[in-house]
C-alpha cells in the first residue's frame, strides 16, 4: 500500500485522530468516499461535454 507498513499507518491515522478528533473523521471519511465514488463514476461514464472537449 504505497510502500507504507502497518506502523506507518498506524501513526498517520493516529495523527488524524489527535488532529481532526474523533467526531469529525467519520464526516471526513464519506466526504472522501463521494468524492471518490464520483470521480470513479466520471472516469467509467464521461459526458458529452467531456468528449467534446478531447475532439
């Protein structure tokens, strides 16, 4: 996983945690899981405006 082990992310979720706190990481986790659920979906279905754009 990027070349990272366990203890690397141990320490870098245990960074969010004492940053960000414990009520605020499982908003930021669905805000990142949408914006990756439609960045995913964008990739898989383009627009016509998307196409237009590559012509």
């Amino acid at each position: 996983m990027f070349g990272l082990g366990w203890p690397e992310v141990g320490i870098i979720l245990l960074a969010a945690l004492l940053i960000f706190g414990p009520k605020k990481i499982p908003e930021l986790g669905s805000s990142l899981g949408k914006t990756l659920r439609g960045f995913k979906e964008e990739i898989n279905n383009p627009t016509d405006e998307d196409l237009e754009d590559k012509e």
